[in-house]
C-alpha cells in the first residue's frame, strides 16, 4: 500500500484543519496541510472541495474526525449547522474508503503517536501500564475520550462526556451556574469549560460581582472574545478577565479530576483541545491541580495519575491520519 494518499480532517465549531498526506514504508508524509475558518464556508463539502482542488488525483482513504456524535456514517456538528455524510463524501470525491470518528476519538488515537517534547507535565504521577488513560479537552466546545487496553493497543472510545451536568464547587461556583441558568436553562460542563464558556465566567464575574462593570471595551471585528479575555487575564491586564481564567482553570482541574476518578485512569490524563496550550502558564501555576487533587480521601490516589497537557494543536489529524491509513489495510 506504499505511495497511497491519504486525507485526514478535524473539523471543529469553528474551524476546519485538513492534511493531505503520503504513506511510504508505513510512515506518512505531509503533502499539504491548511486551516479554514468554517463561518467562510455553507458545509464541509464546500471547504474539501477548495482545498482538493490544491491537488491532482483523490485520496486513497480519508477519516474525517467531527465535534459531534457518530451515527452509522453521518454526523450533525454539536456547535454548528453542518451534516457530514461519508458516503456521499466518499461518492463526491470518488474517495473508495471515507470514513467519520468523533473528534476525541481521533485526539485519543493521535496521543499514541505523540513525542515526550509534544507534552507538558503537571504531575509526574506513578502511570501504570496498560491501565486506562483520558484524554479531554475545552475549545469551542468541550471533549472527552478514554483509552482502553484490548490486549494489542490502546482502543478508543468516544464519549459526549462534556455534556453532562456541571458540578459546582464553593459559593462562587454555585452563583456562575445560577447565572448560566437563567440563559441556558440546563448547564453542562462544556457551557462553562469551553471558550464560550470563559466568555459567561468573564460576564458574570464582570456584570454580576463588580459594581461597575469593566467590560472589554473596543475589539476588533472578527476577535474572539474568549481569546481576547484569556489573553488579557495571562497578562493581568484586566481584573475581571485575570478572576476569570483562574475560575476556568479551577473548573477545568475539578473536571480532569473527576474523569480521572470515574475511569480510574492509571494510565494518564491528557489535556488536549484549543485552550490549553495557549493558557499553559496559567495551568502550571498551580491552581489546576489543586482543584484536580481536591477529591477528600481519594486526593493521595490521584497523586499517582500522570498529568499531561498535549502543546500541539494537531494531534486530532494525527489521529484522523492514523485511522485513514489502517483503512488502506482493510
């Protein structure tokens, strides 16, 4: 199966990233790669069809890796009004074998694959082999998979993890998640542990606790705010902003904490997705892992857990690249 193409996808709430890619002697390498900001594009097949239309030939094999829950062959975005198909996909591109994971699923298989220099530790923990491993992480939305030895290799699972309800902890935890109700009506973890979520911790601690409100004043057209309130608070330029990265960081390390607890994860707990890497200062300050190690009597057992936050952005394609090209084998 040497010389075959390959495409991988990771298509996100707000942005697309799409690699093309060779596989030679059970290694593939890049041909091109490019980033596309979904609100420029009405689908997904809008976005592939610019970006195959860089290259002569089609694929071999393609997954696409989606923020959604898989059914059969299709998925609805969670957080954006696209359906992607892999048949029609498949047909449209004359792509013999597409197929569809979720994007966490992908980002658990592309952790495989990563390097000791594509990871940043907050605790060394005592990992056991083989044990079960989780892998989460806040962007646009909020994702989580687990990893489970079958025998051979680590199998992933994809989950909706970051929709369940939010677990408030202290008097201000609990006053967010009234304030997010009264919007909402239900509040998972993802509505306050993602970047629209840092954007309602910032208004409420902002409109709600000051008494004159900062806001964010002028921003340029197209900014993220979540981005623009993350920034400001790394470099405490802005009181409101600065309270609402710690408070985010806080519920991010409860949340590691918890998953770590519910799957006994020996093997590691792996913080990926958008946020991380670009608030890694603040994660390494400290206030993270206290929340991650705030469980009562089971604190001494989650010392043992490695810790680890994934700095590269990419690893959902790595994932998607390493299941389009097992695909080559089937």
């Amino acid at each position: 199966m040497d010389g075959r193409i390959l495409l991988a996808g990771d298509v996100g709430g707000t942005k697309t990233l799409l690699r093309l890619a060779e596989w030679v002697d059970g290694r593939a390498t890049t041909l091109e790669e490019r980033r596309y900001e979904n609100r420029d594009f009405p689908d997904f097949r809008s976005v592939l069809d610019s970006f195959l239309a860089r290259e002569v030939g089609n694929p071999d094999a393609a997954c696409i890796a989606v923020a959604a829950p898989v059914s059969g062959r299709q998925a609805r975005l969670t957080n954006l009004e696209w359906i992607i198909d892999a048949d029609a996909l498949g047909i449209a591109f004359e792509i013999p074998r597409v197929s569809i994971v979720n994007d966490f699923e992908a980002v658990a298989l592309g952790v495989g694959e990563l390097e000791d220099r594509d990871l940043e530790t907050l605790q060394a923990g005592r990992p056991l082999a083989q044990a079960p491993r989780v892998v989460l992480g806040a962007g646009t939305g909020l994702g989580v998979a687990w990893l489970v030895w079958d025998g051979r290799r680590y199998a992933p699972m994809a989950t909706e993890g970051g929709h369940a309800d939010f677990a408030p902890s202290g008097e201000l935890q609990i006053n967010l998640l009234k304030y997010v109700a009264e919007k909402f009506g239900h509040v998972s973890w993802e509505r306050v542990l993602s970047g629209p979520g840092l954007v309602e911790i910032f208004r409420y601690l902002d409109e709600e606790l000051s008494d004159a409100p900062l806001g964010l004043g002028s921003a340029p057209p197209g900014e993220d705010p979540a981005a623009r309130i993350a920034d400001l608070g790394l470099r405490h330029r802005h009181p409101a902003a600065d309270e609402a990265l710690d408070l985010f960081v806080q519920i991010y390390g409860a949340f590691a904490g918890n998953l770590a607890l519910t799957g006994l994860t020996r093997g590691g707990v792996y913080i990926a997705g958008g946020i991380a890497p670009k608030i890694l200062p603040r994660l390494q300050e400290g206030t993270f892992m206290r929340a991650f190690l705030d469980k009562g009597r089971f604190a001494a057992l989650l010392r043992e857990i490695p810790v680890n936050v994934v700095t590269i952005p990419e690893v959902g394609l790595v994932g998607a690249l390493s299941s389009a090209a097992n695909a080559l084998g089937s």
